[in-house]
C-alpha cells in the first residue's frame, strides 16, 4: 500500500535519528577502544604509570652486573683465557705520565732517606702496603705465617723504632724477599733471587713492589684455573641470575633503541 506524503517523511526522519545513534555509538565506541589501547601501554602519553628513570647507581650496578657476567662466561668457555699486566707504550702520554710520577714518587723517597736525621713515614707507608699484600697471598689456615708477618712488619712498633732513628729498613727489606721466596710461584724464583743482589734500598724497595705485581697476577691466574671447573658447571645458572639482576636494574633497557656510538663511548669511559 502506498504510503503519503506524511507518513514519508515520518520514516526519513527515523531513519535519520536511526542514522545518527548509530554513528554517535560507533564514534563513542572508537574513542573508548582508542583510550583503552593508550592506557593499556606502558609508554603512551596517556599512560597512569610514567617511565622508570634509571639512576646512575643503577646504571653503575648493571654495568658490573654485565662486566662479571662478560667475565665468568669467558673464563668458562676459553681455557686458555689469563690475566696479563698491561703497560702503556713507552712513548704514549699515559706512559710518560706514569713513568714521571714514578720517578717523583721514588725520587722523593731517597731524599727522605738521605735526610740528617732520616725521614722514614713514607718507607713505613710502603712497608704497610707489602705487608698487606703478602697476607693477601695466604691461604685462610696459614696463621702461623700470618702472625709472624704481622709481627715483624707492625708499622706502629716500626714508626716508634723510626723515632729513634732504630729502625732498620735493610733488615725488614731482607725479610720482605725472604718470605715472597716462599710464597712465589716457581717462575718467579729467579726475579726473587735478583732482589738480594741490589744493594740500594730504594731501587731495592721498587724491585720488590714489581716482583710483588707479577706475584699477584700469578695468584689472579691460579684463582681463576681454581674457578674454572666450578663456573663450567654452574655457568647457565649464573647467567640466568645475572641476566635478571640486570633486568632488575634497568627495566626497560630491552624496550629500548640501540645506543649510539657516542653513548657506548661515554658508557665505556664512565664504566672503566
């Protein structure tokens, strides 16, 4: 049945109202669906929970958390890897630079020593650093040694000697190269042996400190043949730890763009 003209424009209207709930529901919908998917993630600008600000501790912390797992992982998989001293070209600044200081540093020493009455605060210094050095060569039953280093190398009992010029810096320098001939490994017996034949205590003082650092690389490198077989079968243990560790520190860092060149380098130079 034909409808009229009235009854037309009744249906056009209710399509229009129709027409525009329509429209008004679907736009409300897209703009609750688009504020749900922005708040849902973590970085929009939307987000209730603003991004984490790693701290320069924090970063510091991941940094050796990395370092120490970089670390075990080679000492576990390359057998031959070892610690070697590293010294700086000979005509580099850092060489000259080092290879001055020292110069001042032992110069210094041997004008004290020359003095009328001699000055000797900074040979007992010194004699305080070996001492400290040679416990740290000990095993933890070895008290018998422990105490008689103790006891011959007491800086206070050595600095009351000093004040009345009854100190003898030949006799505690001799029992200094005696007790390294114990505790060296057998590579080093030559280079302790060369130590009794110097005859001036400062260059004798300065041999013994050299002697001293290669004895010291030596029990780093035992140290680590000793942990070797311990972190082979631990490693996947320990990296898993760490890795969480470092997660733990910077949390966001696996969301994030690779560094540049300029950020790695200042990294570098702040972590080492």
């Amino acid at each position: 049945m034909p409808l009229s003209d009235e009854q037309n424009s009744d249906c056009d209207s209710l399509r229009s109202s129709e027409s525009a709930a329509t429209s008004s529901s679907d736009s409300e919908y897209s703009r609750q669906s688009f504020t749900s998917d922005s708040s849902s993630k973590p970085g929009s600008p939307t987000s209730t929970s603003p991004p984490k600000v790693v701290t320069f501790d924090e970063m510091m912390a991941a940094a050796r958390n990395l370092s120490n797992l970089t670390l075990a992982h080679e000492i576990a998989v390359n057998g031959n890897f070892h610690v070697e001293p590293i010294e700086p070209p000979h005509n580099s600044l850092t060489g000259r630079v080092k290879r001055i200081v020292h110069e001042a540093f032992w110069d210094r020493l041997a004008d004290d020593l020359n003095e009328d009455p001699p000055e000797y605060e900074h040979a007992i210094k010194l004699f305080e650093e070996i001492k400290e050095i040679l416990l740290s060569f000990l095993n933890p039953g070895a008290n018998r040694m422990r105490s008689q280093i103790c006891e011959v190398l007491d800086t206070d009992l050595i600095r009351q000697q000093a004040e009345h010029d009854a100190v003898d810096i030949q006799g505690l320098a001799n029992y200094v190269i005696s007790t390294m001939g114990k505790m060296c490994a057998p590579v080093r017996d030559k280079d302790v042996s060369q130590l009794k034949a110097t005859g001036n205590i400062v260059e004798l003082l300065r041999q013994i400190f050299h002697v001293l650092d290669l004895m010291t690389m030596d029990m780093v490198n035992f140290t680590i043949q000793s942990l070797r077989p311990h972190l082979r079968r631990n490693l996947v243990d320990y990296e898993r730890a760490k890795f969480q560790d470092i997660l733990e520190e910077t949390p966001n860092a696996l969301s994030k763009k690779p560094p540049t060149d300029e950020e790695e380098e200042i990294f570098c130079l702040v972590t080492f």
